[in-house]
C-alpha cells in the first residue's frame, strides 16, 4: 500500500473542512417572502460521490451541494488517491485512477455514517478493502448489518475486528439474490454499487424506492452498468466487466425543499421554492393541504424540467387543521421531513400525533421545541403528541442534529425577539448556504463561532 497522498487544493470560497462549533442568532417574528432555490441532493450527491471509484476514467456530477458532508467524503476520498475537484459552477470531476489505499478510517466513518457507502464500490473494482464500522463498537442504533449481509450474500468474505470490516472477495463478487429483511436505503445503495461489477445476475428485495436510488441507478447506467427497477421494490441487476466515465446532473434536495415550504407554513409569508420535483414530495404535499397549508405548483421560472412549489402561510394567530403524520420509507412521509412536518403541527388547532417509524431516535428534538412555547408531550420514543396553535417565545436552544437544527431555526424565525441555536454546524453538514438562503428571504440572522471543535 502507498502512503496517503497529499490532497489537492480545493477551490471554493468559504467552508470550514473542521466542524468549527458555532451558533445562529435568530430574530424572529416577521413573515418571510421571496424565491428560494433548492440544492442538490445530499443523498443522492454523496453516493454518487463514492461510485466514482467503480471506474478509473472522470465522473462529472453537476448540481453538487456545497455542504460539509460533502467536503468530508471529498476528503476520504482524496485520502484513497481519487482525485476531487470543485467547478466554480457548482459541478465536481472524480478520477479513481489509481486506488491503492484500500483503507477507510474511524476518522472518516466517525464523522459521517455516509462513508461506508465505499464498501460496495470498492470491493467490487479492487476485491478488497478495510473499512471502519460507523458506529463504532455501539450496538443499537444505526447499525450497518444489513449492507455487511448484502456483501456476504454477493460472495464476500467479512471479519469484524477491532472496530473495522475487513472485505475482500475471491475474483469478482458473484450475482445473488439479496433479501432485507426491512428496507433500508443505504443497503440498497451499497448493494447496487457492489452487484454493478459482479459476475451474472443479483436481485434486490424489498429494494428502497426512495427517488435518490432512482437517480443513482441513473448515473450507474450512463457508466455502462445495467440496473432495473422491474418491480416497485424490486431491483435487478446484470453485472458487468467494467463501467466508465459519465456525466450526470443530482436531482434537487426534496428534504431542503420541505423544509423551506414548512418555514412558510410556520413563519408566515409566501415563499416560492424554485428548482424542486412534485413527484419526489407527494406525500408532503398531501399534508399541507390536509393540514390547509396554502400551496400550489407552478412552472419553475427559470428551469423548465423542475416545479415551483409557492407556500403562503397564516399570519400569527391563524391555525390550521390538526391531523396525524407517521413517517414511512419512500413512497411515505420521509423521516427527515419529520422534524419540518412535527413543527407544522405546532400551528394546528387541538392535538396532532407524530409517529417515528424509521429511527428510534429522532423525536429527541420536540425537548428543544418546547423551549419555543410548544406543547409537546412525547409519550414513547416513537411516538409524541403535539397541542395547538403555538404562539411562539424566543428561546435558546441545542442543536441535536442536522434535520432537527433546521426545524429548530424556523422555530426561532417564527417567535419574536432574539433567539440563539447552538450547534449551527450541525446544519451546514446538509444545507446548502442556509444562512443567505433565509437572509433572500428576510429573515434576520447571523452566525458566531461558539469555542472549540465539535467532536
Ligand atoms: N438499519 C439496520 N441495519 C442496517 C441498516 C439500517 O438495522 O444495516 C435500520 C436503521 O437503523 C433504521 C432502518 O434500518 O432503523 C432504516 O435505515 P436506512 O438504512 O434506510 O437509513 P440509511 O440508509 O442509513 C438514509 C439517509 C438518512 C435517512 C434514511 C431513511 C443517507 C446518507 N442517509 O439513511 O438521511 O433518514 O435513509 O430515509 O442517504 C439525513 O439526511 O439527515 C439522514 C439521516
């Protein structure tokens, strides 16, 4: 193995690589008004980001979010010996000529779970590679079983030692029928990155229907690979001897645009969310209009492929329609939404129910909500009982996490006076230019850098 070669500079402006600790000051209270344009996809930018490597020739992804997850597996791979560079129009060029480090730290997984997405893809090309489990030896929550299996089930032969997946294969990994016991997303992906360069056929069911698959199986086509979806959740896959170079524009950040039409909804104001794909949000958009969130899709002023999503929402004092949400895998409610949905409850009349059924974990947030004036009662870690309509209180408050941070700002935007959100970074690793985003929409913010790193 060589060692890690240096990293090559990179060319944005901004962007702290370290998670510099920092904190938004919020004054809120004042309707927001204007166009906002949603990014590209995280989930679907970072995935494409590590099938860079199951090929040597250039991969040219364009609408690429500028976010911190990104700059963090930009920099694993750099580690790897991939080249990485960043167009000034948003657009980056990936070359895995020679990979000789097959090798993914604890650093690297530590900071984003996203990293084991190069197990697939690496093992597939190189046959081998050491990776770092993401949760550490943390049994529980988040665990990565399911894309272990997967390999296993493709022919790959895996010990766990000391906090790492040692992987390799005997020649090529070898077409299988795979079967998760549950869906999960991020399996699928792996699962698809690894059967592309394997010998004969591989079936994946239940397979994740999330759009952000759709538009991996996209790119990985245009690379020469043969990937169908012949069944809703049902993938299938014709391996072959080698893929090559492409171009590929991600499609736009459904989650981001959630939550800009629920900052309309909470805040108050009209906002237009530009760039965005109806088809992607349909069960969000259900909501609004069973809650009463005016809205409606329009043509997208500038790009005639996406929509315009226009949210007007009630002044103060204004309630909409209590109802219940319950997240689900695609084509459900989506768990990352579920923070911006629960916060749109808040300004419904009477008691409205929020069921998590994706993560044990992810209803922690409603804590730091009740700080902003709402009434929640979270009756099990899966499930919470919201009351309404709020009126909102400036507050304090910790960010636990990025889709929580977020839900947390608007919260801050909506209540009167000055409010401070600490862990702002948490935030910056998924949305792209939050803060002049808000800003074009009169919101009144600022960022400070808090002491310390974020661990
Ligand atoms: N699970 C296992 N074993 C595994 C994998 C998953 O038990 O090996 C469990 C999880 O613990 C969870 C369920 O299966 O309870 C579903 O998890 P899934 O694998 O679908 O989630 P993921 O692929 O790890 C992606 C997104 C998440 C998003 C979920 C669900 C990326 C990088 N992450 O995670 O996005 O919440 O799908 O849609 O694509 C975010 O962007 O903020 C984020 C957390």
């Amino acid at each position: 193995m060589s060692s890690t070669p240096s990293p090559k500079p990179f060319s944005w402006e901004y962007r702290p690589t370290a998670l510099a600790k920092e904190a938004f000051h919020i004054t809120g209270g004042r309707p927001l008004s204007g166009s906002v344009r949603v990014s590209g996809a995280k989930n679907a930018a970072l995935k494409m980001m590590a099938a860079s490597v199951l090929t040597g020739e250039r991969l040219h992804l364009e609408n690429v979010p500028e976010i911190l997850d990104i700059e963090v597996l930009r920099d694993t791979l750099r580690d790897l010996g991939v080249t990485v560079e960043r167009e000034a129009d948003g657009s980056m060029d990936l070359t895995a000529g020679d990979v000789e480090w097959l090798f993914v730290p604890l650093e690297a997984a530590a900071k984003m779970r996203a990293s084991f997405m190069l197990l697939g893809p690496l093992l597939a090309r190189f046959g081998r590679v050491i990776i770092s489990n993401p949760g550490g030896d943390r049994i529980g929550r988040r665990p990565v079983n399911l894309h272990v299996d997967a390999m296993r089930a493709l022919g790959a032969e895996i010990d766990y030692r000391d906090g790492y997946y040692f992987a390799k294969s005997n020649g090529r990994l070898k077409g299988a029928t795979i079967t998760f016991p549950q869906i999960t997303v991020m399996g699928t992906e792996n699962a698809i990155l690894a059967a592309v360069l394997a010998k004969g056929t591989t079936v994946i069911t239940p397979a994740a229907q999330e759009p952000e698959v759709d538009d991996l199986i996209t790119l990985l086509n245009a690379m020469g690979a043969q990937v169908a979806r012949t069944k809703p959740d049902r993938i299938e896959i014709q391996g072959v001897d080698a893929l090559h170079g492409a171009t590929h524009r991600i499609m736009p950040d459904r989650i981001e645009a959630g939550t800009f039409a629920a900052a309309a909804a909470v805040v108050g104001g009209t906002i237009n969310v530009d760039g965005v794909e109806p088809t992607h949000m349909k069960a969000f958009i259900d909501l609004l209009s069973e809650l009463g969130v005016d809205h409606a899709i329009e043509a997208d002023p500038v790009d005639a492929t996406r929509k315009s999503l226009r949210v007007t929402g009630l002044p103060p004092g204004g309630a909409y329609r209590a109802t219940n949400i319950r997240t689900q895998p695609f084509p459900g409610l989506a768990t990352d939404l579920q923070p911006s949905a629960g916060l749109m409850l808040t300004r419904a009349a009477g008691t409205s129910t929020i069921e998590e059924t994706i993560f044990e974990d992810r209803l922690e947030w409603l804590v730091g909500l009740r700080g902003f004036g709402a009434q929640v009662e979270i009756v099990d870690p899966r499930t919470a009982r919201v009351t309404g309509p709020t009126t909102f209180v400036a507050a304090e408050a910790e960010i636990p996490d990025l889709r929580a941070g977020a839900t947390l700002m608007l919260a801050a935007l909506a209540a009167p006076g000055a409010s401070r959100i600490h862990g702002a970074h948490h935030v910056r690793r998924g949305y792209a230019n939050i803060e002049e985003k808000f800003r074009g929409l009169g919101a009144e913010l600022t960022h400070v850098s808090e002491e310390g790193v974020a661990g």
